[in-house]
C-alpha cells in the first residue's frame, strides 16, 4: 500500500512555499498567561477563608467569647432551649384540644366569683387597682392593730359592692 | 530542510513544569507550529492566534507533560485541534457572509497568491496538518500519529485521501510556477 502518493515536485514546492512563511514576531502569550491560573487557583481558597473568618467574626461578636469551644456550646444550649418550648408546634396536634377550652373557659370565668366570696383578694384584682394595691393593702391590713374590725367590715363591703358589680355586669 | 525526528531523545530534553525548558520549546517549536497552521488556515492572523493560544494551552498544561510523549508532537496536537476548532467556527461564519453577498460579485482572494497553498487548505484539517507534517516537517507515519492521536493506518489513509485530492485539484494546471490563486472557500 502506497502511503506517499504525493508528487515529489508537489512536496517539494510545498517546502519551499512553507519556508517563505515567517512568523510574526510578536511576544509569546503564554508569557502574560501564566499569572490568570494562579489567581484561580487561589480565589475558592481566599474565598473559604473569608467565609470562616466572617462565620468566626460573627459567633464572637454574638456570643462575646473568642473561644471556638464556648460558640458552639451557646449554639447547642441555643438549640435546647428553643427545642423545650415548642409552643407553636405543640398547638396543632392535639385535635380534642379546642373542645376543651370551652368547657374550661366558663369555669375559669366564673371561679373567680367564688373565690371572690372565700377570700378578699380576686376582688381586688376585678377593682383594677394592680396587684401593688393588693399586696401593700394585705400588708397593711396585717400591720394595722388599731382598725383590724373596721378593715373587715370594709372587706365586706367591698365583697359586696364587688359581687354587685359582677351581677351587674351580667345583667 | 529536515528537521530532527520527533521521538528520538528530543523528548528527553524538556522536563515538565520547566519554565526554561518550555521557553526552549517555544524557540524551537512555533516557527514550525506557525506554519503548519499557515498551511492549514487561509489566515495568516489566525494561524498566529491559534499557534499563540496553542502554547498558551501547553503552557498551562505544561505540569502534566509527560516526557514519554515528544514535546512538540503534542504542541502539534493542541495546534492542530485548535485549527480544526477555528475552522469549523469559520464554516459557521462563512455561511452568513455568503447569505449576505447573494447577488453580488464575490471579492475574496487569497493574499499570498499560492494554489498549492490555496488546495492544503481547501482540504479538511486533519488531512492537511498530515500533509505537511509528513512533507514540510518529515515526520514518518508514526510520528504523526503520535502528533495527532491517532493510529500509523489512519495517517496512511489520511495522506492517501489528501494526495488524492491535492493530485485532483492541482493536476489540470500543475506547474512549477506560482499561478493567480482562487477563493479558498470552494470546496469546504
């Protein structure tokens, strides 16, 4: 099998006609070239030391300790803690739950009334005087010795005036 | 003119990632990986981007040479690829130039006035760089097919086809003398 079918006078005047060819003298480009990759290869570098220092610049300012130990125990104290009060979460799963609340509701509406007749101190709160007033009268009430009967009767009435303004309020 | 066969201890020289070693190769290697783009390419400018880009490449690469192979058999082989890559782009771009000059007189000529030159180029790449790297450079077959990746039986049908078809083209008015050359874009 021929592999060389070319004329000689044809290979001939093809290395003549190449030989006339003369490269342009111009500066290699590879020269200039070389400074690119490495940039690359040093940018995700630069990139990821950048990204932990401000991860570290961060857990330090928010946790105001710079040991690496203490960010990541506030971070699982952090994650306990809101995992303990799931208030949102456990709302939805109990289905019997808004069934329940109306039944409660009446009770807790109305036991005030009744330990409004057994004790002096929820009327207090329906006056809107602030537990400050309950506290400093029950005080008062145990450090007076001169009135302690008058102060009585006027818990009565107070139960009074407030049982007749619960009723009518009803009304 | 001849140059030194390609895989006898010319590969031995070069060590990879060697910067002088690769400016050597760069003396050595672009006049004649210039003008097997010439050769290839209509463009002289283009043969000049694609031979620059080429060492670019084998620069950028240079790490991972392996000695085994000849350092400018595989210049050649990035040139050559690179070649092949600008001329289907040109192909592409030609179409729209040709659809634009429907109906009016076609002006390209080409410069340097050679209708062998004119003919290697009018050639598919692959068979025009295994022309001239068997005939301007004299590599032999298994030269070339380390050049080009490829095996000494496909060299031996490329250089058949692309003879047969230089032969076919140059025969009606082959001479030694250089005669007006025509448009370049014939026959791709």
């Amino acid at each position: 099998m021929n592999d060389d079918p070319l004329d000689p006078r044809l290979a001939s005047r093809l290395r003549e006609e190449l030989d006339r060819v003369q490269p342009p003298h111009s500066a290699p480009r590879y020269l200039s070239a070389h400074t690119r990759p490495i940039a690359l290869r040093l940018a995700p570098a630069v990139l990821v030391a950048s990204v932990i220092s401000m991860l570290a610049l961060s857990a330090y300012v928010a946790t105001g300790s710079p040991n690496p130990a203490d960010w990541g125990h506030d971070v699982v104290t952090i994650i306990q803690s809101s995992s303990t009060t799931p208030t949102p979460s456990v709302r939805p799963t109990p289905t019997h739950a808004p069934e329940q609340e109306p039944t409660e509701k009446p009770g807790e509406q109305e036991s005030p009334e009744p330990s409004g007749h057994q004790s002096p101190e929820p009327s207090d709160d329906h006056s809107g005087e602030g537990t400050s007033g309950h506290d400093g009268g029950g005080s008062s009430d145990g450090g007076s010795t001169d009135g302690g009967s008058t102060d009585g009767g006027s818990n009565d009435e107070h139960e009074g005036s407030s049982s007749d303004s619960g009723q009518s309020r009803r009304s | 003119m001849y140059p030194p066969p390609l895989l006898h201890g010319v590969s031995e020289e070069y060590h990879p990632g060697s910067r002088q070693d690769f400016d050597r190769l760069y003396r050595t290697a672009y006049p004649r990986v210039f003008r097997t783009l010439t050769a290839i390419l209509a463009d002289p400018g283009a043969a000049e981007d694609c031979a620059q880009d080429a060492f670019v490449q084998a620069f950028q690469a240079w790490d991972r040479w392996r000695p085994d192979a000849p350092a400018e058999a595989w210049v050649h082989r990035i040139a050559v690829n690179r070649a092949i890559s600008y001329r289907r782009s040109q192909k592409i771009r030609r179409v729209g130039e040709i659809l634009r000059r429907l109906g009016r007189p076609n002006a390209t000529v080409d410069p340097d006035h050679s209708d062998l030159l004119t003919a290697l180029r009018s050639l598919p790449p692959k068979l025009a760089a295994a022309i001239v790297l068997r005939h301007y450079h004299g590599y032999n077959n298994r030269e070339i097919a380390a050049a080009l990746g490829v095996t000494e039986r496909t060299i031996g049908t490329r250089l058949r086809q692309a003879g047969e078809r230089l032969r076919a083209r140059l025969e009606p008015d082959f001479s030694l003398e250089p005669t007006p050359a025509f448009t370049s874009d014939t026959h791709e």
